[in-house]
C-alpha cells in the first residue's frame, strides 16, 4: 500500500478502509487530503468494497481554509483551481468506482466532508454526528456536488434550507430526512459500519458496481433511457462468474459464494 501524509490506507480482507488522518484538525481537508483519495480509490488491488472514516472526534470539519490551503492573493481563483483540480477529481472518482462505498460519520461533516460523506453508498452516522452546509456563513456557495446531491437526497426544500441557513443537522433529523442510512451509538459506529462494508465485500461485486453507477445515471436520464441502460447492465452481470454461481446455488438450494468477478 501506498504511504500517504493526510489519510491512512489499510486493508482488512476485502475492504479497503481510507481514514481522513488530520485528528488535530477535525480533519480540515487540504486539497492534497482528496488527491490523495483519488489515488488510493484508484488502487483498490482487488478490494470488494471501501470504507470511508475519519480519525478522532470528527469526520470531516470541510476545506482546510484556516490552514491556507486556498489562500493567495486571487483567492477566487485558487479556489477554483483547488475543487477542478483536486476536490471534485476525488468526488469523481467515487461517482465511478466499480465497488460499493460506506462513509462513517462521527461528529461533525461539514462543506466538502459532507459532500464526502454523502457521496457513500450508506452514510452510517453516530448519535453526534451531525450535517453542515456551513458556506453562505462565510458567503460562499455549497461545492463538492452538493447542490447536486443534496436535493435528490432530501428534495429541493430541505436542500434550501441546509444550503441557505446553514445550520447543522443532527445525525437523528438526517435519518429522518432519508439522509443518512443508519444512526448508531458512538461507541459502536467503527465495527457497524465495518460490518456493513464486510456485507457488501462479499456480494455480487459486478452487479453492485453496476447499480451504483445506473442510480446515478438514472438522475439525468428519463425513463427509457433507464430502462436501455439497465437491459445493458444486465447483459453485463448476466456474464458475470457470480451470475453463474448465484443460479447455481439458487437452484441447488444452498448460500451463494461470491468472488467478485
């Protein structure tokens, strides 16, 4: 595995756990924090699902602005170099992974660490996690797709309400508001959302890259180009080693083994 200065990368069995590594900080994320995502996201070397977290108390406190990370004089500019050339490559790239994501949440994510956050497949929050569109308090505007995101996840009124007020939503409000997957005591957040990504390794790995990209797809597509686009997905899985062995084993009436393929 790569050595990386702002993330720990650790593989356990078939999960690739990536670990937002600024504890001292809440995690602040300096552009270099999402290039390096990016890399690792792009050296899965045969892992079966990843594991988003963040050290200590936060998940991620958004853009290390306070540290000078998009400071210089033309502010504006530097802060459009940093999201085009850093922040929304990693956004990217999880958009285009060909394996299921899960994002651990504890305390805060804010600006680009909820986008980050979100951007999971399941989102598990712990009890004092909480959701931040922190920008207009600082008169800037949300980024890291969240204008995007946000509205499909919760509908355009809530997504106004987050992104305008900037005020924080509890990890509990979230689950109310279908934001997040699951919300579990703190102390139990690291082996729940483990378990869940364990789950995920060892299912149909083709499929599920499949229907992660199609959901997304599907956004800006109607209803027959949906419909086309899974008939081509299908085509794919049905080739697939664990098409064969989940018929198999349905037939055969015993638990499929799935080997990524």
């Amino acid at each position: 595995m790569t050595a990386y200065e702002h993330i720990l990368s650790e593989r356990r069995g078939d999960v690739l756990v990536l670990t937002l590594n600024r504890p001292d900080r809440l995690n602040a994320a300096p552009p270099a924090m999402f290039e390096e995502l990016r890399v690792a996201l792009g050296d899965l070397d045969g892992a079966r699902a990843v594991l988003i977290a963040g050290a200590g108390r936060a998940f991620c406190s958004g853009a290390d602005v306070g540290g000078g990370a998009l400071g210089s004089d033309d502010p504006g500019a530097a802060t459009y170099q940093a999201l085009t050339g850093s922040y929304n490559p990693a956004m990217a790239a999880i958009a285009e992974l060909g394996v299921p994501v899960v994002s651990a949440v504890r305390g805060p994510a804010a600006g680009i660490g909820c986008s980050l956050a979100l951007a999971a497949d399941f989102c598990v929050a712990s009890e004092s996690a909480y959701f931040l569109q922190a920008f207009v308090n600082i008169g800037l505007v949300p980024d890291g797709g969240a204008s995007w995101m946000l509205p499909r996840l919760i509908g355009r009124a809530r997504a106004t309400e987050m992104m305008m007020l900037g005020e924080r939503v509890p990890a509990a409000k979230a689950l109310d508001w279908g934001m997040v997957h699951k919300v579990v005591a703190d102390d139990a957040l690291d082996a729940e959302a483990f378990a869940l990504a364990e789950r995920l390794a060892a299912m149909p790995t083709v499929a599920l890259g499949l229907m992660r990209r199609a959901i997304t797809a599907a956004y800006a597509s109607d209803y027959a180009g949906a419909m086309e686009a899974e008939a081509v997905n299908q085509r794919a899985a049905r080739g697939s080693a664990d098409s064969m062995e989940g018929g198999i084993a349905f037939l055969t009436k015993r638990k499929p083994v799935f080997t990524g393929t």
